[in-house]
C-alpha cells in the first residue's frame, strides 16, 4: 500500500488503497452503523498508512452539523471557569464532540465581536460563560444555534442556562456572620458582573430581614484581586469599619486577604471575610476562605447537556437551572473582637 505520489491523500486514494468504493469510505468516516466490522477496519486500517485526514469543513456541509461547540469565556484569570470548563469539555467530548474557545477582555463590543467570529465556523451550538454582553446580542445569536448560559440569570424565551442561586447564597453568609455576632457587615460587590447585582440584592435583603439595615453598607469592587483590594481600601480609611466582609467572589476575597495583611489586621481575630464560589484556591490551607459552592464542573456538564438537547430536538422551549447554594465554612469567619 502506497501513498499518493503528491499533496494530501483523499478520500479516493483511500477507496483504491482497501479496494472499496468511494461512498463505503464516505460511510465509515461518518461513523454510520450499517457497515460491517470486516469491512470498517479495512478501511481505516488503509486510512491510517496513508495519513488520510477527513476534511472537516467539507464534512460539516454534507451532514450540516460540525461537531464543535463554540465557548465564549469573559476572564481567563478567575479559576471558577477553567473548572467549569473541565466540565464542560468532559461532557462534550463523550458525547462526541470537541470545544472551540474565544476568551475576550472587558474592551468594547470584544464580545460581540468574538461570537460573530464563533459563528462564523459553523459550530454547532454558543455555551456563554458570564457574558457581560447586552441581551440583544444574545437573542440574535440564539437565532443562529442554540445558546446556553452559564453563571448568568436571564429569562430569554430562545435561550437556557445553569445558574447558582445568588441571591440565596448571599443571604447564607450574612445567616452565618450574624449568627456568629456580627452586625457591621460589609459588601464589597462584583461591579457589572454576571450574579454581582443578584448577590448584592441578596446581601441587602437578608440585612434587612434581621434589622440590620442601619449597617448595609455596599462598597464598589470587582471580580478580581484588585477590586478586592480596593474595597478593602474603601471600608478601612472610613471612621467605623465593619467587623466582617462579604465579597463578592473567591478572587477579590483574596485580594482583601492580602489588603487586610497589609494593614496589619488579622483574619479572623480582627475581621472575618467570606468569598463567593468555593474555587481550588479557597481551599488552600494557607487561605482557607469561608466561600459559598458553587459545582462549577457539574455546571459545565450541564450546559452541553442543555445544549444538546435543544441541538437534537428533544426540547424547544427554555430551562432555566437553578443550583442551590451551600455556604462552606473555613477558617477566615469567627465572632467579632470585644471591643
């Protein structure tokens, strides 16, 4: 068995090679049933010394679908979504098919931008991870293939998601920080950030509902070290600062970690702090963050099982998951300092 004398082998010099025909070759590469195993082996045994690779995108036009999933994701550095995607590809590649990534910056329109590239090559369905995009923008492209939403809560008709229950999960730690005798608890919020408003409108009922309106005191941050960090910076040059910190996630909670170090607090002792989403980090004995879960890889898988259930045909109308929230307690909460 030889291969071509020039340029890549087809699907032809395949067929010549095992002494098949062209649409027998063209059956095994789509993987169809109706092939014998004598017959399925031959051919790919001959595919495999010529190095004959399927053309993709020709594939993709005769069986109109490409196998790709296409995911946009809003923030590399946060390690909530590289362990949502570990659930995601892991789902997708047992059900037979292979991720397509874009990760876009905060930069005007980058968003849109990278889903209009996305759709450009043909995949087959957008799994949105925290899109900070507006909603038109995601119903337009729901037009085009199906679209799941992760770690956002929307109510779009042509659209799903898998979401935690924010507001729940903020009303948790406020239960355990009043629980353990705090009444100056702080927020420091999450900015324009997919769950920040529904964390921050949890943080405030729950103060209300125990009365402690007088101490909500809401400070701008962001999902990130920085925001964190200056936060911090915002309660603690004021004349009463808080005995204990909600933030809005495990990234910025580490940055006022090292912010509250700094200053020479002490975390627990002088002021508790408590995360959002229980990432890798939380758990490092050297931080040990009292942080709310959220199952970031059963999220992932389940946003290609959404997906994939609208791709096939087995449901047109919207699911909207809700993962409950459970608070995990470490070592950065205890009683406020006697004063």
């Amino acid at each position: 068995m030889s291969a071509p004398k020039s340029g890549r082998p087809t699907i032809i010099d395949v067929a010549a090679a095992a002494g098949v025909s062209k649409s027998l070759v063209s059956l095994v590469m789509r993987g169809a049933k109706n092939v014998s195993l004598e017959k399925r082996e031959l051919v790919l045994a001959s595919a495999a010394a010529l190095g004959y690779r399927p053309n993709a995108v020709a594939r993709t036009l005769v069986q109109r679908r490409s196998h790709l999933i296409g995911v946009l994701l809003s923030d590399l550095h946060n390690p909530f979504f590289a362990e949502v995607i570990d659930g995601l590809q892991a789902e997708a590649g047992e059900r037979g098919y292979s991720t397509i990534m874009s990760v876009v910056d905060q930069r005007e329109n980058a968003e849109r931008r990278a889903l209009d590239t996305l759709l450009e090559l043909r995949i087959d369905g957008l799994i949105l991870a925290s899109p900070m995009i507006e909603t038109g923008g995601i119903t337009s492209s729901s037009k085009e293939v199906p679209v799941v939403l992760v770690a956002r809560h929307a109510r779009i008709a042509s659209v799903d998601s898998v979401a935690n229950d924010d507001p729940r999960g903020a009303s948790l730690i406020v239960q355990h920080l009043a629980e353990l005798g705090h009444r100056r608890i702080a927020h420091i919020d999450g900015g324009n950030a997919a769950g920040a408003a529904e964390r921050r409108r949890g943080y405030e009922r729950s103060m209300q509902k125990r009365e402690l309106t007088e101490f909500v005191q809401i400070v701008p941050g962001a999902y990130s070290d920085e925001g964190g960090r200056q936060g911090i910076a915002v309660l603690f040059d004021s004349p009463t600062p808080p005995t204990a910190v909600f933030v809005a996630n495990d990234l910025a909670a580490l940055g006022a970690l090292s912010a509250l170090a700094e200053r020479g607090l002490r975390v627990p002792e002088d002021v508790s702090v408590v995360g959002y989403d229980n990432t890798s980090l939380a758990a490092v004995s050297q931080i040990h963050l009292t942080t709310v879960d959220q199952p970031r890889p059963d999220m992932g898988r389940t946003a290609v099982r959404l997906l994939l259930e609208r791709l096939t045909g087995k449901r047109e109308s919207a699911s909207h998951v809700l993962i409950p929230p459970r608070l995990v307690v470490r070592g950065t909460t205890a009683p406020p300092k006697q004063s």
